[in-house]
C-alpha cells in the first residue's frame, strides 16, 4: 500500500551505549519504499546522564555527519561518496555498531 512510514526507535549497544534510529520511507504503488529521511544517533552514558556522539542524518541537504567533543563542539562533514542516503544510513549502523567503544574512548579523551 502506498504511503510514508515513519519508525524511531533504539537499539542497545552495551547497559551505556544505544543507538537512535530514525527514519522515513515513502512508497508509490509498485515501486520499493524510498528512504526520504534518517537520522542514526550514537548516544553513551558518561558522566551520569545521556550524550550524543555521532549523528549521521540528511535533514538540511545531504547526508552528513555532526562529530561532538567534550565541550559540545560539533565538527560537520558531508558524505559525498555516498550516492544515496539509505547508503549513509546503512553504512552508519554498521560503522557504529563496530568502533562505539573506540568512539567512546575518543570522546572521553577530548575532555581534557
């Protein structure tokens, strides 16, 4: 059936690490369901509350990346490799659910 489905929902990583997934597809009648919007949010316990590591998302333009530090600077960088967003979306759950611990520790490490 046509139409737009939106999911939101997160994943655990470890008790303190968890990712958001949120994304929307839109379908026409005969056609697979397009990827219209996403965003895969990489968040870890630290410090007593909740903290976002890594957002991998298309609002605004094109698929990009937001790095955060410690002081809640944000580095961001355009994914212009990838063709398409469900690549980026794709490629971003696999990527995080390898190195968060790796992302963990470098965050930490930009606290100083």
């Amino acid at each position: 059936m046509p139409g737009e489905i939106d999911k939101d929902y997160e994943l655990p990583l470890s008790s303190v690490d968890r990712l958001r997934i949120r994304f929307k597809t839109k379908s026409r009648s005969g056609a697979p369901a397009e990827l219209i919007e996403f965003a895969v949010v990489y968040r870890a316990m630290i410090d007593g509350r909740w903290r976002d590591l890594r957002r991998y998302d298309n609002a605004h333009g094109p698929p990009h990346v937001h790095l955060y530090d410690w002081s809640g600077e944000t580095t961001n960088t355009t994914l212009g490799e990838y063709k398409h967003s469900s690549q980026v979306f794709n490629a971003a759950q696999k990527e995080l659910k390898k190195d968060y611990k790796k992302i963990r520790e470098w965050f930490i490490a930009s606290k100083t």
